[in-house]
C-alpha cells in the first residue's frame, strides 16, 4: 500500500473507535482502543479509551512496515 491510500483510510475512520496493536522497541507490543481525532500529512494522533488524557500520535510510515496494526 502506498502512503497516499492509507492516509485516506485513516481519514475515513477518525472519529470511530478501533482497536491498535503497536510492535514497539524490544519486542514489546501495546494493545488498545482509542479514536483518531487528528490528521496530519505525515502523522495521525489517536485519543486512548481507556485513558481521556492519553494520546498517542503515529506516523503513516508505522502502517507500512507493520510496526502499527488497526483492527476494526
């Protein structure tokens, strides 16, 4: 997939609630549920659920090279 597609994706779906599963440094993998509600041309920022001061913000480039999964 090219960056273009999956920037358009993630546009399509801000605001819904999803699932994420990060492959973060050494081998750890984070699993959550929170909402997009920002997107920028190189980054998209994701508002946890289970934590409303939480956010986190991920790189279309993490979508990629599967360092980042969205599950519906």
């Amino acid at each position: 997939m090219n960056i273009d597609k999956i920037r358009k994706e993630i546009e399509m779906q801000a605001g819904e609630t999803l699932h994420f599963k990060f492959n973060g440094s050494r081998n750890q993998i984070l699993e959550f549920d929170g909402k997009i509600i920002e997107t920028y041309p190189a980054i998209f920022v994701v508002k946890l659920t289970s934590d409303k001061n939480n956010i986190k913000s991920f790189s279309y480039n993490d979508l990629v090279t599967s360092s980042l999964e969205i599950i519906k």
